[in-house]
C-alpha cells in the first residue's frame, strides 16, 4: 500500500524467517538504550568486549562468576588491560563486583562521566 510520498512501507518481515532469535536456556538481554542512550559510543572496543561477555555469562539476575583468569583468555586480554577495564566498567556503574562475583547492573538513566584521573606525568599536564 503506497503512503502519502507514494513509497511502499518498509517490509518488516525479517530476511531468515527460519532463524529468528528465541531466548531458550540461558538469559542474555543487553537493552536498544545500551544503543541508543551513547553507552555503546561511551565504551572502547575491550570494555565492550567485558561488558558483552559478562551479560552472555549472566544469570537472570546479572550475576556471573567467572574468574579473571578465564575472562583474560576469553577475551585475550593482559591482566593489567583487564583490570582496567573492569575498573571502568565499574566506574560507569554497567557492572558491580565483589571479588568473586560480577554483576550486569541495570543501565543509569544517562551514561556517567567517568572520574577524572590525577594529572601525574608530564604528558599528562
């Protein structure tokens, strides 16, 4: 049916009907804000990488228990490159973390500034 600038509606049926996605088993959701709201543009590509994998290893609370020296083989990261990017994850209040446990928390209502960092080397100033 042509609209009013006599175009068709975008066909919305999507292109592999035989595959569309069904949440069977596990609990993985990161919602479109994450997108849409600039958490997404907020974060490097191995702050992503975290992020996604810990909503993938989740529970339906968030709640994953994988250990650094798993994450760090998953994702190929150094232990320093991990520590700081889950330091800024958590900064950025997209995840919590006891020591043992991760969790996904649920997104701010805007991304957060992170903290400045203290002026330490001469780069730095």
């Amino acid at each position: 049916m042509p609209t009013d600038a006599g175009r068709r509606p975008p066909h919305r049926a999507p292109p592999r009907p035989d595959r569309i996605r069904r949440i069977a088993g596990g609990f993985a959701f990161v919602p479109n804000e994450f997108l849409h709201h600039g958490f997404f543009a907020q974060l490097s590509h191995p702050e992503r990488s975290l992020y996604f994998f810990l909503v993938l290893a989740a529970d339906r609370n968030g709640v994953s228990f994988y250990a650094h020296d798993r994450i760090c083989a998953e994702l190929e990261l150094t232990l320093d490159d991990y520590l700081a990017v889950r330091d800024r994850l958590i900064d950025l209040d997209l995840i919590a973390f006891d020591g043992t446990r991760f969790q996904v928390l649920s997104l701010p209502p805007a991304p957060i500034a992170p903290p400045a960092r203290p002026l330490v080397t001469q780069d730095d100033f």
